[in-house]
C-alpha cells in the first residue's frame, strides 16, 4: 500500500483556508456595505422628506397668501393696516356732516397713542394703535346725530369705535327751522390703525382743532 501523500492534503486544507478566509471577508464586506448603503438610503429618505414637507409648507403658504392677501390689500386701502389717515378721517366727518345737514361741527384731533383696549380680533405681527377724534355738533333734534353715525358707517372711514357721546340743549327753548342748534352733541370716536411690529410708527401730528 502507498503512503498516503500529506503535503498535497495540507496544500488543500491550505487552499481551503484560504478560501474560506476570502469568503468571509467578502461576507464582512458585503454586510458592512449593505449597512452603508441602508444607512445612506435612510439618509436621503429623511431629506427627501424633508424636502417635501418644505414644499408642502411652501404650498400651503401660498395657499393663504393667494386667500387673504385679498383681504389683506383691502384693509391697507381702507386705512386699517398702516399709517393714520387723519386728512381722510377729516374729509369723511365734514363730508358726512354736509350730507346730513349739520348746522355747525368742530373736531379736535389728539395725537396717536398705543391702543391699550380690547380688539376681537387677532392682530398677529402688528401691533394697534388708537387716535382719538373729539367732535362737537350743532343739532337741530336728536336724530341728526343718528344719521351722522350711520353716514360715517356708511362711508366706510377705517376702523373706529364711538367711546363716548354726550348730548346736551343750547337753549331753554326749541327752535325749528334749518341750521338752528337746539342740541349739541360732544363724542369721542377712536380711530385704529395697525402697524407692523418691527415698524416704528412716525411721531404723530400735534393736537389739531378746527370747524366748519
């Protein structure tokens, strides 16, 4: 019987070893490879995700931009959002006060102040503030002083609340014939305006006074 021939069997085992050795490091590899590449999908998954979710946001910030900018354009030419319109304010009270026949009317306009009141509104990024028009009317009875308001209202000067009105008789006796002033009326309107947060209103004008 021949010897068995060892050195051919240790080159195979070697061979084998060697394979085997190759393999798993191939394996290693391939699994450190798979892990890579898995953790580089996740990665730009969460950007592409994240780049969605910034055009949804952007999507639906047009959406509102393209719905309330109309609204929004609507208040600024209305004199709500901006600066005062104090010359406008004055135009509607004597234009007002003429459509409705008013025998006399003085105003005092007060400089512009922070408005510290109560608006049911949210005001968001701007801030309110309030400017306060004192008039004083001749009435021949108690109903122009109604229309006076509803003329105001009408012509849609702003936004403004009445704070006050006090009516009071000139005279011990009533006179009716047109322009005579059998009542006088005293009110405070409180005009508002809303302005930017990051805006620093201009120094308001002084106290003015005037009548038709």
């Amino acid at each position: 019987m021949r010897g068995f021939d060892w050195r051919a069997l240790r080159g195979s085992i070697v061979l084998f070893a060697l394979a085997l050795a190759l393999g798993a490091a191939v394996a290693g590899g391939a699994i450190r490879f798979h892990g890579e590449a898995l953790r580089g999908y996740e990665r730009q998954k969460g950007r592409l995700e994240s780049i969605r979710s910034r055009y949804r946001t952007i999507d639906e910030q047009k959406r509102l931009i393209e719905t309330w900018l109309p609204a929004f354009r609507a208040l600024q030419a209305s004199g709500i959002i901006g600066e005062e319109r104090r010359l406008a304010w004055i135009e509607t009270l004597r234009d007002a006060a003429a459509h409705v026949r008013l025998p006399s009317l003085r105003y005092r306009i007060e400089p512009r102040t922070v408005y510290e009141g109560r608006l049911d509104l949210d005001t968001g990024a701007y801030r309110p503030f309030s400017t306060v028009v004192r008039i004083e009317a001749g009435l021949l009875h108690e109903g122009d002083l109604e229309r006076l308001i509803r003329e105001l209202a009408a012509r849609g000067a702003g936004l403004y609340r009445i704070e006050r009105c006090d009516v009071r008789r000139a005279g011990p006796s009533f006179v009716m014939r047109p322009g005579a002033v059998n009542l006088t009326a005293e009110c405070d309107l409180r005009w508002i305006t809303l302005v930017r947060n990051k805006t620093v209103p201009r120094p308001s004008a002084a106290r003015v006074e005037a009548q038709q």
